[in-house]
C-alpha cells in the first residue's frame, strides 16, 4: 500500500491523539490485525463522569477502526459489590451509547481458567503459597529506595505449593491465614513486582458464583488474563496503572512461555484520568456524601455520577461532546466544570423547547392602552403567537394569552435603576416577549415598604418606541391568571472551592461543601408545562435549561431541575 504523503494526510495524522498514533503503529507492524478493547468497572459503586470518559474513549477507538468493544464486570472482590451496582452500570453504559454486543462479560466468568493459570505457574515455579499476614508482608516489602526480604516461605517445593493451594480453594484455612504470591523479585525498584499478591483467601458468597470458590484472584492478577482471554488488542486504562504495566507484562510473559495463551497479547496503554473543579471522584468520597446525607443520593443532580448527570438533565450527546473536547493525555490536569457546562449548553441549545418561567415572580397589572385607551373586557388582552424554537421553525408555535395581570421575575424591575439598566423601571418601558410594550407608570409597596406590584399602560406593537427611543430591553411573562405553580431546584457546583481535597489545616473537603448548592422555589410557568412529560427537557427563557425531574414529576404536577444556565454565571460572581 502506498503511503499518503498529501498535507490533508499529514493533518490528518497530526490531529491523532498518542493512543490513536500507538494504534496505528501496531497496525502498521501486523502486531494486531484488529482493534478490540474494553470498559472493565468494578460493580462497587456508580460510574461518574471520569468513567464517561474511559467509556467514550474505549467504545469510541472500536468503532472508529471498525473493531469491537467489551463491557466486562472485574467482579473479583465480593466484599464490596452488588448486583445493584451491576445493573446502574450496565444501563448507564448503554445511555451513553456505547455497543458491546452479546460480550456483557464478567471476571468470575474466568475465574477456574485462573486458577488452572496459576497451578501452571506454581508448577513453573513462578508462584508460591505465603502464610505471612498483611502487616508482615508490608514490612517485608521494602521501600522505594530498600529492596524487600523475601518470604520465609518463598523456597517451598512444587508439591507442597500445589497442596496447598488446593486446601485454600477448598476452604480449609481462615480468612487471611493464607495467599498465593507471585515469585518476581524483592530487590526490584518497582515495588509492584516484590512477589505480588495473586489470591487472598475470603470466606464470601460471591453475587454470580455463589458459595462456589473461597478464593478471590488480586486485580493484578486477574486483569491481563482476562484481556488475554477476551482477545483485547488494546487494554486502555488510566495513569495510576502505569507502573502496574511490568507486573501486567510480566504474567503475560510467563503465560505465553508456558503457552497458554488463546491470543495474541494484549497492550497497555495509560492515559490521564480526569478530574474536574468543583466536585470529588473518589469512589470514598461520594460514598461518604451519600452515607452522611449531605447529598440525596447517588443520583442527586449535584454529583458527579452519571446517574446524578442524567437526573440533572445532561444529555448522553453532551458528555460524549465534552469527553471528545478535552481530548486524551499523559499529563494529569483538571478541566473547569465549565468545559462541561458549555457542553449542555451547546446540545440543549439545538434541542430544547422553548418556554417561558418566573422563578421569583412580581405581579403587573396592566392598566390600560399606551394611548389612555381602556382594555378589552375580560380576561385576554392578546392572544400571542410564541416560537418553539427560534432557530427551528418547523418545531412550530404555541399561543398564550397576555391577561391583564402577569407575572415577571422580580429582578428584571428595579427602583433606583443606574442609567444602563434595559428592563422595567418606574417612568420607563420594556418588551415583554412576544406581546408588546409595558410603561410603568405606578410602584405599589406593602406596609415594609417592599414592591408588591407594577402597574403599567400597554402597547401591543411589539415595535413600538418609547419617548420615540427604541425599547431595548426585552424580559419574559406568563399570564397571571392561567399559569401554573410548580417546584424548581436551581442546582449549583456542590462544593464551592475548585479543589474540593484542598481544605485548610484540620479540616476536611467536607468543609468545602457549597451550602448554597441547592435552591427550591415554586415558580410560575406557562400553562402548557402542566403536560410536560417527565424527562422533557426546556430552555426556560432567559433562565437556563430545565428538566422535568423522571422520579418526582406527577401527573400535572411537574418537577423541575436546572441543568444549568445560559451563561456562566458562577464564573462571573467569583470573578467580582
């Protein structure tokens, strides 16, 4: 094949990130001949969007070099894992549009091919049964500038290795009284390699094998093997994983010595893990705010999980949008949540319904015509035709009618207004969306000398000028006596600090909770969003985009939760 030496294809290549380039490189050797890789989460807890990436990133490599893609469960410690977490997952996976197939796979679906492995290594002598216990093989490991002292039980024979590891499948020792270890080298500077631990004995049902096995297989151990298995070209995984690579190698190396193998060995290749400003993505940590309730939840809309995302009204193209954006490193950063914002922002700008909401509402009355003329009798002053969705007409239109009472949002009217203040204010005059023009003309005030109320002439001419100067200001409305009251939860960054984990002395990043993160207002929407569906998504003009909560929206009772704003206004405070 002749090689493209055009500058589209020098672009073209350039643009590659460096797993791309790695891919590419063992394509062009014939040390793979396909692509084939893998999502492997551990059913321990929800996904958040650091794994959205690893997600995007994995199915995103298959489909683009035409290969496959693996959801496989590393269900390898039964201590910590749920079939809740298993099937949250899967369903979040699926959301985000990743496709594996019929290859929905599991550690414990290899675990006796593992244990056949390891008799083999033990018979190779690359594998030993320890009875040191946790504290004494942390002691005994050494450190990053002292080698390790090998097990005293490091030189026992084939045979005795083989018994015993046969007693420790049957359950014949205690939790901990035993552990088969990998005999590698206790002087090696990487400290992954001093006889890591294989197998750890635990006494657990497990949620798929049952009472079938009392031996549990290390990560490390496991993980290989099981690309090794699967056929995986490419094992894609994150930064902290880099100096496992060795051990990960190693195994192969001495599996594919013995020639065990099924396939071709599978690569490693690290990234860096993402992390973002104003939140947490420890697995302990989001598990704490659930325990001790400074979160409802782990789908709360404040967290980062995916679940959280999704109930906040983030869209699966908006995170595969973002996850593409910040693109793939080997250098550890964080990424402003704004990235993602921005993100919503851009889909739900295409895709959500216009409609019209007060969150904090000021009653006006409208008096009469700007020209002194009475209003019509009844209720319906006009009748407006309003766009769905203004850069798409063919998503129609909707009426509703301008009464004589409406409601605005309290801050698009303002008493002792400074000069470039475009919205409603005593003497002067703005657009209400697609109605017309209101003048104010009185401030009616209760007994704490708070506005209660505007009384304003009208002018239906949506053109009309004001003191022959055009109207700039533009502000939405909904109609007094037809709209409808519903719940809104106007959600914030859950911590206030862009580094959560950077807490003052003797304190914690609990501290750095934003206790201004959750805000609930009953607030007067157009009467259509009594039909909203739960799960519906709408741009609350001039507000940001809402979503009708899937749990607590009943009936013609909808709940709804911002997924964010229109602009970045959290930006803009800190910045003051």
């Amino acid at each position: 094949m002749c090689k493209d030496d055009t500058p589209a294809a020098e672009s073209t290549a350039a643009s590659k990130n460096f797993i791309e380039q790695q891919i590419d490189a063992d394509l062009a050797a014939g040390r793979n001949d396909r692509v084939h890789t893998r999502f492997p989460p551990e059913p321990n807890g929800y996904l958040h969007i650091g794994h959205a990436k690893s997600i995007c990133l994995n199915f995103g490599l298959a489909a683009e070099y035409g290969g496959l893609f693996n959801l496989r469960f590393d269900d390898t410690n039964p201590a910590k894992e749920e079939q809740e977490y298993v099937d949250a997952i899967v369903d979040d996976v699926r959301w985000l549009g990743a496709d594996w197939g019929d290859r929905l796979l599991h550690a414990s679906d290899y675990f006796e091919t593992l244990y056949e492995w390891s008799v083999e290594l033990i018979k190779a002598g690359h594998a030993f049964v320890c009875e040191q216990n946790a504290d004494q093989m942390r002691a005994a490991r050494g450190t990053l500038t002292e080698p390790g002292e090998p097990s005293p039980f490091r030189g026992r024979s084939v045979e005795e290795n083989l018994g015993l590891f046969a007693r420790m499948r049957a359950g014949e020792f205690p939790d901990g009284a035993r552990t088969l270890r990998a005999k590698i080298d206790m002087a090696s500077p990487n400290i992954n390699l001093r006889d890591p631990v294989m197998y750890r004995i635990k006494h657990l049902p497990h949620q798929r094998t049952g009472d079938a096995w009392n031996i549990y297989p290390s990560y490390d151990w496991a993980h290989g093997q099981e690309d090794a298995i699967e056929g995986i070209t490419h094992s894609i995984c994150t930064l902290e994983f880099e100096n496992h690579r060795p051990l990960y190698d190693w195994f192969l190396d001495r599996l594919a010595e013995l020639r065990l193998l099924p396939h071709h060995r599978p690569r490693q290749i690290e990234f860096a893990r993402l992390n973002l400003t104003h939140t947490v993505m420890s697995k302990r940590k989001l598990l704490q705010l659930v325990q001790e309730k400074h979160v409802d939840g782990w789908d709360d809309p404040r967290m980062p999980t995916i679940r959280g995302l999704r109930r906040r009204g983030y869209t699966p193209e908006a995170i595969r949008a973002f996850c593409e954006r910040i693109g793939v490193t080997k250098q550890n950063s964080t990424i402003d949540m704004l990235w993602l914002e921005d993100a919503a922002r851009e889909h739900l700008n295409e895709t959500a319904l216009r409609r019209m909401a007060v969150l904090r509402p000021l009653k006006v009355v409208l008096t009469g015509y700007a020209d002194g003329a009475p209003l019509p009798d009844g209720e319906e002053t006009k009748l407006c035709h309003l766009d769905n969705h203004p850069q798409d007409p063919s998503r129609g239109t909707r009426e509703v009618v301008l009464g004589r009472e409406i409601w605005i949002e309290r801050d698009d009217f303002m008493e002792d207004a400074p000069k470039k203040f475009f919205r409603l204010k005593p003497g002067g005059a703005v657009r209400l969306r697609g109605a017309g023009i209101a003048i104010c003309d009185e401030v009616v005030k209760d007994g704490s000398g708070e506005v209660t109320e505007l009384r304003c002439r009208f002018d239906p001419d949506t053109s009309a000028k004001f003191e022959d100067k055009k109207v700039k200001g533009t502000i939405h409305w909904v109609p007094a006596e037809e709209c409808i009251d519903a719940e809104v939860r106007l959600y914030d960054h859950l911590f206030e600090a862009e580094n959560p984990d950077k807490a003052d002395e003797g304190k914690t990043f609990l501290d750095n909770l934003n206790l201004a993160s959750l805000e609930i207002v009953v607030a007067k929407l157009e009467p259509c969003l009594a039909d909203a569906e739960p799960g519906e998504r709408f741009q609350f003009e001039r507000l940001g985009y809402f979503y009708a909560d899937p749990i607590d929206s009943v009936g013609d009772a909808p709940v709804f939760n911002r997924t964010v704003t229109l602009r970045d206004t959290w930006g803009k405070e800190a910045s003051k």
